[in-house]
C-alpha cells in the first residue's frame, strides 16, 4: 500500500504591509477606550480599575471590557471590529 506524506512548509513567508500610524493622542478626554483581557490570573481586576482611573483621572467617555477566551488565542473579530469603530484607545493585557 502506497502512503504519503504532508509536509508543511513552516517558514512561510510573509509580505510587510506599511501602513501609516494614526496621530498620537495628547488626551483621553472624550476618548472611548477599550481594553482586551487576556484572561491571565487577576487582569480582570486590573483591567476594571484602570477603567475606573481611565474615566474618573483622564475624562474618558468610556471604557469597554471584552474578554479573550483563553490567554494563547486571540480576541474575537467581533471584538476587533467593534473596538475598530468605537474606540480611539484600544489596550491588550499581557502578564501574570
């Protein structure tokens, strides 16, 4: 019997894309922000706080929480697009 075997090529190659950076922000005030929990031991707790500072210290208008399934995957496309339209801050927790 005849078999075979799939390789796959594990350094695929990759085209940069340039894309140009939006303008740095010089205040939150008025921003809507949102932060993508990783999940990881007690980010949920930093990520709420920081809102709360986020609005009460630097005027932002609004902070939206979205959270990953699992910290080795990543955020939902739903999640990306819905941050994509509403938000000029987006912040990706990392850590433990």
């Amino acid at each position: 019997m005849d078999s075979e075997l799939l390789v796959y090529e594990p350094t695929g190659r990759v085209q940069p894309v340039h894309v140009k950076a939006p303008p740095r922000l010089t205040s939150l005030l008025g921003i809507n922000i949102g932060i993508i929990d990783n999940t990881k031991p007690n980010f949920d707790l930093l990520a709420k706080e920081l809102g709360r500072l986020l609005q009460t210290e630097k005027g932002a208008a609004s902070v939206t929480i979205r959270t990953k399934r699992a910290p080795s995957v990543p955020a939902t496309d739903v999640t990306y697009d819905e941050f994509a339209r509403t938000c000029g801050l987006v912040l990706a927790g990392s850590g433990d």
